[in-house]
C-alpha cells in the first residue's frame, strides 16, 4: 500500500521545533500539505513567538511544499477550532493530526508545585488533544479517512520523579488514545501513540542543564536520539500503509522500534472464602512487585 500523502492535510501541533518541526518536514516531503502550530511559549508557558510557527512553514514552501502558520493555543477550545478552520480553508480538508504540543512545568513535587502550574501542564496535553481531535474527527469521519497520532511518555507510562504535572499530562493521553482508538476504528481513522526516548529537544536539553556533573551531562546527551529518528516512525503512521495499525503505543529509540504491551493482570491469588484485609495484607508477600526504578525489567 502507498505511503503517499499528496493530496492529504496534516495539523502538527507544538510544530516551531524539536520533534514537532521535523514530524512537519517529513510529512511535508511525504506530499502532505502542513498546517504548522505553535505558540512559540517556553517550555513553562511564558511568552509568545509567532516567529517559530511561520519559520518552519516557510522552510516547508521554500523546498516546494505547502504550509500555512499557526499560532493558536491548543489548551484554548477556540483556538483549537481555529487551528483545525486553518487546515480547512487553506487546503480543504483536516486528514492528519499530530498532538505534539505540551508543556513541561520544570520538575517539582506535589507540595512544591502550585496548582495553576499543575492545571497549566496537564491541559496542554489532555485539554489541547481533545480540543484539537474534537474540532478534527467529525469531518475525518465524513471522509472516511484520518490519523491521529498522540505523544506520550514514560514519565506518565511508567512515572518520572519530580515530573507530576507533565507525567499526569503524558499518562493521560495513554489513556486518551486507548478510548478514541476504539471510537474511531469503524471510520476509517487510525490513533496510535509514540514515546520517544532522551530526544534532543528544547525541553530536554533545558532539563539536562539542571543536572549535576559534567560528565553526567555529557554521557546523557550522548544517549539522544535526533528528533528525525522519532518523525519518521509519527509519519509512518500516517500513511495508507499503516491503515490496519491503531490503539497501538510504539517506543523509539534512535534505530530502535518497540511497541508497548497493553496493561494486563500479570499475577493473581484468589481464595473461597471473602478477603480479610489481614489476610490480604499477609497475601501482599506472595506477590513479586514491580521495582520504582525500572517496572517493566
């Protein structure tokens, strides 16, 4: 099957650098037409910078593509309308969304973390794909045909110390894509996840800066992927080819692709007679628990 996408029309949110301005390239040179969003914030939500947005369109056009800026917030429902009205008027159609954009909040604490922080983070990730599959699905699924394609990450996989905002966030669009998988898999529309390993991105060199030891430092961005090794496997996905792949939650690491096991019951012990919490906490023993460090060893 083709992995052409001329004809097609993609939205890549958080598209102004990293990983969601190489998803918007490649999907670019793959013939799909780029509606290219981002706010231009810092990786806290400060500021604005419309510049990023039209840069990376604009090197879309200059090699021969078609690609129209976009600077609305996907936390903001209008706004994500707006983002979704921009594919339409431009280029007809919305066929393609990549939810990229989200914010980090730094690394705190439950008790240090403030919760405007807290709404912040997780709303630009849980808010900002619904918004923008909400404005999205409905004429994807007049058409027949769509791609969704949701980042997720460990730190909500797995969990991340100091990361409680943006794991909450990331773990949320795990779930989020299991559900909307099933919603939209008699349409024609594909939704799959991608958890992208240590990726040089603004957002994780800026951690790595707060992190003690040089040669720490050193050895961790050596561990890097680019953020085109992750591009390619999103725009995979979006291809006819990859129309019999959906609900699934794949893993990149450099040359490496893997695929998540759905969640399962692993272990069990049952009894006849009713639990006691006695005796269930005395049963707690028998069962061989995941360590913090590493759950899925």
């Amino acid at each position: 099957m083709s992995i052409d996408l001329e004809g097609r029309v993609a939205i890549v949110t958080g598209a102004g650098g990293g990983i969601g301005r190489a998803t918007a390239l490649q999907l670019a040179r793959l013939g799909a037409a780029v509606v290219v969003n981002d706010l231009g914030t810092a990786p806290d939500g400060a500021g604005r910078d419309a510049s990023k947005a039209e840069a990376v369109a604009e090197e879309i056009r200059a090699a021969g593509g078609r690609a129209v800026a976009n600077g609305d917030s996907v936390a903001d429902y209008e706004g994500a309308g707006r983002i979704v009205a921009a594919a339409l008027e431009n280029f007809g159609s919305a066929d393609i969304l990549v939810n990229n954009a989200g914010l980090s909040g730094g690394q705190a604490r439950v008790w240090d973390i403030d919760p405007e922080t807290f709404e912040l983070v997780t709303a630009s990730h849980i808010k900002g794909a619904y918004n923008c599959a909400h404005h999205a699905c409905p004429q994807m699924r007049e058409r027949g045909w769509g791609r969704v394609v949701n980042l997720v990450s460990r730190a909500g996989l797995i969990g991340m110390p100091g990361s409680l905002a943006y794991g909450t966030g990331k773990g949320g669009m795990f779930g989020f894509t299991n559900v909307l998988s099933r919603d939209l898999v008699d349409h024609g529309i594909t939704v799959n996840a991608v958890n992208p390993a240590s990726t040089e991105t603004r957002m994780v060199s800026g951690a790595l800066d707060s992190i003690e030891g040089d040669r720490r430092r050193e050895n961790l961005r050596a561990l890097m992927q680019r953020p085109e090794q992750v591009a390619v496997l999103i725009a995979s996905l979006c291809t006819p080819a990859a129309a019999g792949v959906t609900g699934q939650i794949f893993f990149v690491q450099k040359n490496q692709i893997g695929l998540f096991q759905p969640l399962a019951v692993t272990q069990s012990t049952e009894r006849d007679e009713d639990w006691s919490v006695a005796d269930l906490t005395a049963a707690f023993d028998g069962f061989d628990l995941h360590p913090l460090d590493d759950p899925y060893k």
